[in-house]
C-alpha cells in the first residue's frame, strides 16, 4: 500500500483505512507483540508531523472521528513514553502560538489533558503546566492573560485552573 502519497489526505485514503483494519486484526491475533499505529505513524512522520496531520484532520468533517481516536492515542503514547510537558508543548507548536490567544487555542486543551493524563500515570512525579508556560510569558504577564481568559466564556474553566495553580506557586 502507498501510505506515503498524498499525506495531507492521509486519512480520506481508503489505503489508509485498509491498513488500519490490518494493524487491528494483527494486534487481535498476536495482542503480546502488537503494532502501535501511532508508533508506526511517528516514526514515519516525526512527532511534529504526525500531530500536525492529526489537527488537520479534526478539523474536517470526513475525518473528525479517526483523527480524534488518534488524538487520543497518540497523547496515551506519550504518557506511555514519559514525554515531558514541555517537550509536548514545542511538539504542539504551542511555543510559537500568539501569546494573547493561547488559553483559546484548541491545542492547548489538548496539551492540558495530556498534563492531566502525565500526573494520572506518574502521581509520584506531578507536574503543573505554569513552569512550563513560565518559559514564555513573565510571572506578570502570565497573570494578566489568565485574568483577562477568567472573564470568557470559552476561556473561564482553564483560566481558573491555571489561577489556581499560580497561587499555590506563590
């Protein structure tokens, strides 16, 4: 199968779908040495790519419900993996979003979760997603965009998460 054509497309492929199916049924027939899509996916497309490729297909209809499995799966592979916060930050493009929206940006939910999902897995490591925002914004400028997101609608339940966690830091 010719996975590699037309990677913006990967998902509509119906190549793509048939080696989906392929991978499963071999997994169900040998589940102790399986084959991890998302691992099999990165290695081809670098971690970058393939969450790149990823967001695009959330945002189209047609692949909406197979991008976000592999949303999904690929956030536990990260977790699985040990990747830190910050690394999946910059693997996000998270360090390069325009600092005034990011708490809107819908990657940053997604990178929220995954913090969330570390410290399920690594409770004996917790981790806070401010260090590593503290690497792009000030202490003042970092309380200021969580006061401004506190009073949108869309924004209201993360920024008061982060304000929250701010206070307990000091």
């Amino acid at each position: 199968m010719k996975l590699t054509e037309g990677e913006g497309y990967l998902l509509l492929s119906p190549q793509f779908t048939q080696w989906l199916k392929y991978v499963e049924k071999l997994n169900a027939k040998n589940p102790t040495n399986g084959t991890s899509v998302v691992s099999t996916l990165t290695a081809y497309y670098g971690e970058t790519g393939l969450y790149r490729l990823i967001e695009a297909g959330i945002k189209n209809r047609k692949t909406e419900d197979l991008a976000t499995k592999l949303q999904a799966e690929k956030i536990q592979h990260w977790v699985v993996k040990a990747k830190g916060p910050d690394d999946v930050f910059r693997v996000m493009a998270l360090d390069i979003v325009h600092k005034d929206s990011i708490l809107s940006n819908p990657g940053f939910s997604t990178w929220a979760k995954y913090v969330d999902a570390f410290n399920a897995k690594y409770p004996e490591h917790p981790t806070s997603m401010i260090p590593t925002l503290l690497n792009y914004f000030s202490d003042v400028a970092l309380f200021k965009l969580i006061e401004v997101a506190e009073n949108v609608m869309g924004t209201k339940s993360i920024a008061t998460k982060l304000q929250e966690k701010m206070s307990k830091i000091g």
